[in-house]
C-alpha cells in the first residue's frame, strides 16, 4: 500500500546503524531476541535462555546499562557480556523545561538523526509522548512536524529507549539489588516489581513525531516490551496510540497492540479535512469512523478519544460542533472528544480559535451526552505543546511542503 503524503525517494526502513567497536546494542531487543544474539556470540542453549531471561529483567524492570551491576551474573559471565554487548540509550542533544514543570528532549540517533520526546506532570499523572518516527509523512497543516520531511522510522530501540530515558531522568527505576542470587539462580521473586503507585510517569502516549501506525512493526514490538509484566509492565490502558487515521492498520493495531486509541479528527466535513489533514483525501471521515466502530476492545470503559484543534473560523463554529456529534451518534461510537487551542509555531497558516468560541464548543458537544474537555496548553514557551515538536533534521517551508503534498498526492491518484 502506498504511504499518502510527503515521502522521500530513499527507503525508510534501515539498519541500525553499526557500532564502530562491534558491540551490539541490547536496548528494545525482546528476550527471544536477545537469546539469539547470546547464541551467535557463543553461549549453547540453556546457557543463552537463563542469560536471556536475566538480561531481559536487567534492561527494562531495573534499566540497568552497566553489566557490572548485574549482581546474578557471575563477574567472568560480566565481562564477557561487555566485550560483546552494551545497552544504549539515546543521546540527549538538548533538555528543556517549561514553567509549567513540562519537560522536552531532543534526542540524537547513531546515525546523527534527531527526534524529541516530552513529558507533562500532572496532580494525578505523568504523560510521556514519544515519538515513532523523524519527520512524518502526512504534512497536516496545523502541525510543525508535518513541516518536516520523513527521514525515517524509529526503531524499536528507539522508541522504548525514550521510555528508558525518561525512567532515568526522573529516577523512577526499582531499588534494591540481586546480590543475594547465586549466579544461576532464578528470581526468587523478592526483587522490588514496578507499579504506576507513587510514580511520576504513569502514562504513555504515541503522539510525538511521525505517524505510528505507519511505523506499525518497530511501535508494536516497543510497545510489547513497555506492556511486559516482567519489564516495564506498564498496563495497555495506560497507553494510547493516536493516528490520523491509517485505516487499514487500525483493526491490525487492535489486535496485535491493544492499547487505548486516539484518532485525529480535526474537522467533520471532507472539504476542511481534505485541506488540513491530507490524509483525509485517500481515506474519508465516513471510512475512518467506521473503521473506529470496529476497533478491537473500543466500549464505554475503554472510549476513543478524538482529538479536534481548534482552528479560528475554519473548524470551529457551534455548527461544526453539532455536525461532530451527529457524527459520533451515526457510528454509535464509546467517544471522548480532546478540544485542543491551536498551538503557534513560526510560520502557522491558522490562528487559534477564541477562549469564549472555544467554550461555546465544548459546551455544545457536552449537552450531546459526550465528554469535550478543553486541554490546557503544556509546555508553549519551550514548542513542545501539541502540533509544535520538529527536530533539525530538515527544514522546509509551508509553501515547498504544500506544493510537494500536492504532488504526493496527486502521483497516487
């Protein structure tokens, strides 16, 4: 299937790029995965699956980098690990803070590309968005990383080390240590588990960069490993995957993810959605809403949440708001509708809708029986607020991108 929107020539899925002292790098491999790797470098099989399993609880219930501080391993089995392995994270480029406690990454890959990840306390939550690809493939108008080209996806490495990385900087990895194990000996089961109580980060969501449904196997083994009981054993409702509405990968996302989802909405007419989320033109509002109809586990406990940027005089009006519900009511579908006030970026062709139109809406959907709250914009003052992450990796302007779209889609008929 041919990907809509703005696609670079070259191919986008690639090789982690190797290391230049030979090492393999351990980081968003599954316990499968890393058993294999310990075979090839040499260890038979029993040995390869006992290490595996020890390896695998190192790197993502404890995030542990150093083998050294792997206190069941015996210190022999230690160094031959890192003669042969190391686990990564990414590089941090920049590290920002918003007065309002809101925190941005920009983050740096082996092969030099950047991507950002951000996340938001809140009184009862901590929300991290990650990111699933550099660039994005969609070129939606409201949104500064559609101003970017895609440049490639993120690996599954990648895309977990984020949730690594945020765990290290905000210290909320288990205490304690194994050094009472045997080498060989299994978990005994007393080491401290994860649970969301008392942490900061408690939420995951697939809205930073990039389309992730376009990303689809690298975000669905990250994902496997986040959600693993023996890992960061974070619960599949804690995490929502937002799309712009890849159709024919929603049900797939259903069943083999089955995390909580989030679809971009925007607008409830095909003229406006054709012009702000070109996505809109290959697969319609009527095709998107059924296919939300059938997502795997969506009821009233597990609703979908749509996300609507309010755009001054082109998506806002109390008539908009009325077809929005009459839209949700026709699919019968379990929905919560996120408003969000636009957020500006250097060059934005719109304008935020005002306070009082913004609350007009909302209240309109709110009579309708359907949750609409209003989001508060997080992290404005450091462009990390909704629709404004872009790294350096390649700047274009809105004119090129607009006319490069058009092209795009064009050439797809």
């Amino acid at each position: 299937m041919p990907i809509p929107g703005l696609v670079d020539p070259v191919p986008v899925p690639r090789a982690i790029t190797p290391r230049e002292d030979g090492r393999a790098d351990l980081l968003g491999l599954s316990r499968a995965q890393i058993r294999a790797e310990l075979s090839t470098a040499g260890l038979d099989e029993r040995q390869a699956k006992l290490r595996a399993k020890q390896l695998f609880h190192w790197l993502y219930h404890r995030g542990e980098t150093d083998f050294e501080a792997m206190t069941d391993l015996a210190k022999p089995m230690r160094g031959w690990m890192a003669e042969r392995f190391v686990v990564g994270r990414p590089a941090v480029v920049e590290a920002q803070v918003s007065t309002d406690g809101t925190r941005k990454w920009l983050l740096r890959s082996d092969d030099g590309q950047e991507y950002e990840m951000v996340f938001i306390p809140d009184a009862d939550r901590g929300t991290l968005c990650v990111s699933s690809q550099v660039g994005c493939t969609l070129n939606c108008r409201f949104c500064h990383t559609g101003t970017m080209r895609l440049v490639r996806n993120l690996t599954p490495g990648e895309i977990v080390g984020q949730v690594m990385l945020a765990r290290d900087a905000l210290g909320e990895w288990p205490r304690g240590t194994m050094a009472g194990l045997d080498d060989g000996d299994e978990d005994d089961g007393d080491a401290p588990r994860y649970t969301t109580d008392g942490r900061l980060l408690t939420n995951i969501v697939m809205m930073g960069m990039g389309e992730p449904l376009y990303n689809f196997d690298n975000v669905r083994d990250a994902l496997r490993l986040v959600m693993d009981g023996d890992g960061l054993a974070l619960s599949k409702r804690r995490i929502t995957l937002s799309t712009s509405g890849v159709v024919p990968m929603m049900a797939r996302a259903g069943e083999e993810i089955g995390v909580n989802l989030a679809v971009s909405l925007h607008a409830v007419t095909k003229e406006v959605r054709d012009e702000i989320v070109p996505l809109n033109r290959k697969y319609g509002l009527e095709e998107l809403l059924a296919a939300c109809a059938a997502y795997p586990g969506a009821n009233n406990a597990r609703r979908i949440t749509f996300e609507y940027v309010m755009l001054k005089d082109k998506n806002d009006s109390d008539e908009d708001a009325r077809e929005l519900v009459r839209l949700l009511r026709r699919y019968k579908l379990p929905a919560k509708v996120n408003l969000i006030p636009f957020n500006p970026w250097p060059g934005a062709p719109y304008e935020c809708s005002t306070p009082e139109q913004i609350k007009r809406f909302s209240n309109i959907v709110f009579e309708a029986g359907i949750s609409a709250p209003v989001r508060t914009p997080r992290g404005r003052d450091i462009m990390a607020a909704c629709g404004q992450l872009k790294s350096a990796s390649e700047k274009k302007s809105r004119a090129e991108l607009d006319r490069l779209a058009e092209e795009k889609l064009a050439a797809l008929g």
